[in-house]
C-alpha cells in the first residue's frame, strides 16, 4: 500500500518540491531562522497562504490579520471536505490528520485514482496525504537551508503550482470524459476574475458548485 501511494503521489512531489524551494528561499528574506519555514510547512501547510504571509510578514502585518486572510484563503477547502464525509472513515486521529491535509492537489489526485480493492480507501488517503505534506515540507527545507549558501533567482516558480494544475486537470478529464463540468468552471472562473478578482478562487468555486447542483435538481425533476 505504501509503496502504490508513494508511485500515484509522484505529480504533487513534482510540483510541491519546487514550489517548497521557492517558498524557502523567499521566506528566508525576512530574516527568520530557517526552521521556520520547515515549521510553517508542517503546521500551517498551506502554500498560497504561506506565501501570502510572506508579504503580510515584510509589510509588518499581526498575526491576528494573517491567520484571519489564511482563512478565507483557504475556506475552500471546506467544499472540498464535503466529498470526503464518508471516505476517511471514522472520527480518529487520521481523520483529523486527512482533514488538516486536504490541498488542492491531494483533493484533485483522490478524487481521480480508483483505491485498489485490497487497500483500505481511508488508510490509503492518509499515505497519499502524509506523503504529500513530506513533499512539501522537504521543499520548504532545502529552500531555506540553501538561501544563504545560493544566489538564486526565483522569478517563475511559481509556474511549478500551475503545471501541476494542468496535470491534475488533465487527469481529471481522462477519468470524466464530460464536457459540461469543465466548461462551467470555465464561465463561474472568467466571472469570479472580472467581478470578483480579490477572492476568485472562492468565488469560482461556489459558482462552480451551485451551478452543478442546481442542474442536477432540474434534471431531477425533470425527470420525475
């Protein structure tokens, strides 16, 4: 088991290692130890709002503002979660540990691979998850570690998150193989970045969300 979760979590290790580095290397720019940004990977484990707490940080920002935008940042992850209810099995120690982990990444990747029959789905997540955070973590280490010892533009890479996007995206469609639910992600997307750019990505999802289900309950009752 561990060692199938260890080959299917291979995309995120190619793009979290990279986008890890660079969030180390930046985060080293404010002057803290480098344990720190290996500690932020472990505890917080949220890239788009590590690196948002690395502008927070320099412009002087609380902790209390930070931890208040880390959350709207990622109150996605609660529409994620909804899929998941039954999946990481009972409330215990692993669950709460699926829960804190859930990224966009993890999320994209459980919900396209088929669990093999001998596995157990939620023992087979938590590798999946555990391993993903290891990912993350490593980068965040070697970034910092190396920021004294390296002169390094870090310009683009933060393209690494975006093809790792794509590669999830594309993963996504060889398993659906359904038109529609792409395309309305693609509107509810164009309209959350024209109306709605400082909270897009949420505003994208509750679009994408609501106009999926809305279609199923007309078809529902249409049916009926």
């Amino acid at each position: 088991m561990i060692r199938s979760a260890l080959k299917i979590s291979l995309p995120i290790l190619f793009g979290f290692v990279p986008l890890g580095i660079a969030f180390g290397l930046l985060f080293q720019e404010l002057g803290y130890p480098w344990y720190f940004a290996s500690l932020m990977g472990i505890f917080v484990y949220a890239g788009a709002a590590q690196f948002m707490a690395i502008g927070l940080l320099s412009s002087g920002i609380g902790l209390l503002e930070i931890a208040i935008s880390t959350f709207f940042l990622n109150s996605r992850h609660m529409f994620y979660g909804l899929a998941f209810l039954e999946s990481f099995g009972n409330w215990n120690l692993r669950k709460l540990y699926l829960i804190f982990g859930l990224t966009d990444e993890t999320y994209a990747l459980m919900t396209t691979i088929k669990v093999p029959k001998h596995f157990t789905k939620e023992r087979y997540y938590f590798f999946i998850t555990l391993f993903a955070q290891m990912y993350w973590v490593l980068g965040c280490t070697i970034g910092a570690l190396t920021a004294n010892a390296l002169s390094f533009n870090t310009n683009g890479m933060e393209f690494a998150a975006t093809a790792l996007f794509v590669v999830l995206l594309i993963e996504q469609w060889i398993k659906v193989k359904r038109l529609l639910p792409f395309i309305i992600a693609f509107i509810a997307s164009g309209i959350a970045l024209f109306f709605f750019i400082k909270h897009m990505l949420l505003v994208a999802i509750i679009l994408s969300i609501g106009s999926i289900v809305l279609l199923r309950l007309i078809k529902t009752n249409s049916n009926e």
